[in-house]
C-alpha cells in the first residue's frame, strides 16, 4: 500500500501509527494513515481490519 521510498510500519506493527497521514480530518478529530488505520484525536486508532485499539494517552506520574 505504501509508495514512499520508506515503507511504513504495517497496521499490526507496535509503531503503527508512525505511518505517514494519507488523509486528515482535524475538524472531526481523525486521520487516514498509509498503512489503512484510522487514528483519532482521543489516541484509539481503527485498524483496518475492524480491531479497535483503545485511546492510550500516556498517564501523568
């Protein structure tokens, strides 16, 4: 799926969302990345095989 001569990470990679934007939404809070996932502005993402990844902002100490 990806054309960049640096791939991206795949969408079941830990670093998934190191992908590169392909389309943004900021006004309703989510982005298409290159390798299909849907991340939104809460940090859960939606993989593209329809997983749901749970926001997972850091916590403060």
């Amino acid at each position: 799926m990806c054309r960049h001569p640096e791939p991206c990470p795949s969408a079941d990679s830990p670093d998934r969302e190191a992908a590169a934007v392909v389309v943004a939404h900021p006004e309703q809070g989510w982005s298409l990345l290159c390798n299909a996932v849907v991340v939104f502005d809460d940090t859960g993402d939606l993989l593209p095989d329809g997983r749901i990844i749970a926001p997972h902002r850091p916590t403060e100490a």
